[in-house]
C-alpha cells in the first residue's frame, strides 16, 4: 500500500507542475503593444513655371538634432522637459525622412533643372544640405497646443578647391494644431515643414547662382 502511494506522487507531483505551468502562462500573458506610424508630408503642387536655375543641385542630407533624431514623437511637456511617444513613432529615421522629403520637394517645385537625390553618384555645381534643430509637439498649454519645426539650410558651389557657401538661413515655423494627440501633432509638424519649404523656396529663387 505504502509502495503504491509513493510510485503515485511523482505523477500528481508532475500533474500538479504542468497546471502552475499553465495557470502562471494565463497570468502572465499580455495584450500586444500598438504602435502607431507617421511620416512628414512636403508635397506640393509641380511647378508649371520653368526652373529658376539652369543648373543641378544635389541633396547632400539632412541631419537631426540628437533630441529629435529617434523615430519617436517629442512632446514639449514644460519649459524644461520634453517627453518621447512610445507608441506613436515616424516611420523612419527622422533624418531619412527629411532628406527624402526634400529631395522630392526641389524635384516637384523645378527651382533647378535637376535635382539629385543623395544615393546618386552624380555630381552637380551646387548642393543642399542642412540640420532641423526642433521637430516637436509643444504642450505646454493643452488648450492651444502647436507643432514646432527648424531647420537651418546650407546651399553650396561646388568648387575645386572649396566649396562656397551661397545660401545660409534658418528657417522656423509654429503651427496650432487641433488637439494634444499625435497625430494632430503629426499634421502640425509636416504644416510646418511645408511653409519652411515655401520660405527656402523664396530665398532659391532670388538667388544670384551661377
């Protein structure tokens, strides 16, 4: 009888193991996390006039301030403090994102007879490049929250020895938006990149380039 009890506890022992097993994988089980995914819009309407500039232009990139270089959304929460979105990101890099949006931007406007992307091999006599140093949601005050965009461009001659500087501006806009959610601040954002855009547009067009 004794025998027969003891051959029987290692099975409710085992029994008994795979239903905290079970039990703990219930307890512990999670919803999965959703994340949502944004990215800046710079489209505008194709220039029908004929390019300003007879000439190419290269986008040589365009780099992010560190604060904002991360695909998550910034919010300005006070005057000293900023807090990251963990579920609401840009779908890429901040950087890619800009440099791609300006290429496509100088493309569509036709200020230069060509503008060339940055993986292009092709050399051009002038290039873009510059750095946003602000892309965030400023929250400050919940009853009119806004979008926040600078960037400082560089427009240069290429040269061969050097490379002159011909254009040098930072150009800065804030746009109220509808509401603290992301993605109003999101439609904020790309506002405001569209009219430092148009701004850079001006300043191209007035140019003396050779």
């Amino acid at each position: 009888m004794t025998s027969t009890l003891l051959r029987a506890v290692p099975r409710t022992l085992v029994i008994c193991a795979c239903v905290l097993v079970s039990a703990c994988g219930l307890s512990l089980s999670r919803p999965a996390i959703v994340k949502h995914y944004y990215l800046l819009q710079a489209a505008e309407q194709p220039a029908e006039t004929a390019p300003a500039h007879p000439v190419a232009i290269k986008v040589n990139g365009f780099e992010v301030a560190p604060p904002f270089s991360d695909r998550a959304l910034v919010y300005r929460v006070e005057d000293q403090r900023y807090e990251s979105d963990f579920y609401n990101e840009f779908f890429v890099t901040p950087r890619a994102m800009v440099t791609s949006r300006v290429s496509e931007w100088l493309a569509t406007r036709h200020i230069f007879s060509n503008a060339l992307p940055t993986s292009s091999s092709i050399e051009a006599p002038y290039t873009i490049e510059g750095l946003v140093n602000a892309m965030y949601g400023d929250l400050r005050n919940s009853a009119e929250p806004s979008a926040v965009f600078t960037m400082q461009v560089y427009v240069m001659q290429a040269g061969a020895a050097e490379h002159r500087i011909v254009l040098e501006r930072t150009y800065s806009h804030q746009v109220r938006v509808a509401d603290t959610g992301a993605e109003s601040v999101v439609k904020g954002l790309s506002l405001a990149f569209q009219q430092c855009l148009a701004d850079l547009e001006t300043d191209l067009r007035a140019a003396d380039l050779k």
